[in-house]
C-alpha cells in the first residue's frame, strides 16, 4: 500500500486548497496538496518536500488528521494539518490555483471525491 500525504495549511482560520490540472477525471476539482511518500523518507519528511515542489513554500508539519482514506485499490491518504513558514503558495505542479478557505465554507469547495470524508474529519478535530 502506498501512503499518499496531504497538507492542510492552516493561516489564519483558513485552509489552503489547489485545483487539479491533471489528471484529465479531476481536473477542476480541489484537494490539499500533498503527494506521495517515496521509499526512505517518513510521511512529514515527503509531505515538506511535495509542497516545496508543488507550491513553493516551506511548512511545518503538524498533527495527522485522525483517519485514513482510500484513493484507489493501492493508494492511501493521510492527511496532516501543517502551518506556513516561508513564502506565498503558488500554483507551481499539477494545479492552477490556490485559496485559502475558512472551515464554515468547506462545503463551498468542489472537492475532489476522494478527499470529501478526509475535509469531513478536519472539520471535526478543528472545531
């Protein structure tokens, strides 16, 4: 099973979200950035290092949400709540915008399918 990390950047109240280019099914659609965690590293050390690469920003991993969730039959999402330490995020990787978005408007994001109950669960624990 491979572990896929997610960030939710918290600044502020708000939380950071990206919108899909690629693949062509989830273009469009919002998630927390993140990627996978590759061979040797632990899951803090490859979520830092994706968000380096997908928005330019250094940030200090925090706390995993409570939960897992499947993306496909081999993927798995952990999700951590992470705070800004260096820079303004931008759309460098595999998205085309970011915004920040309060936890009440959750719900006015188009989430990507798979991320739904992992935005559920932050809602939960940041309440």
């Amino acid at each position: 099973m491979t572990i896929v990390v997610a960030a939710a950047i918290e600044r502020d109240g708000h939380y950071l979200a990206a919108r899909r280019t690629r693949p062509a099914d989830v273009a469009g659609l919002w998630e927390f950035p993140g990627g996978k965690v590759e061979s040797g590293e632990s899951e803090e050390q490859a979520l830092a290092r994706e968000i380096r690469e997908e928005l330019g920003v250094e940030i200090d991993v925090g706390a995993r949400v409570p939960g897992e969730w499947p993306l496909r039959d081999d993927l798995v999402l952990h999700l951590y709540v992470a705070a800004l330490v260096d820079g303004e995020p931008a759309p460098l990787e595999q998205h085309d915008q970011v915004r920040w978005v309060a936890r009440e408007d959750f719900d006015s994001v188009d989430w990507l399918p798979s991320d739904v109950d992992a935005v559920r669960s932050l809602r939960e624990v940041t309440a």
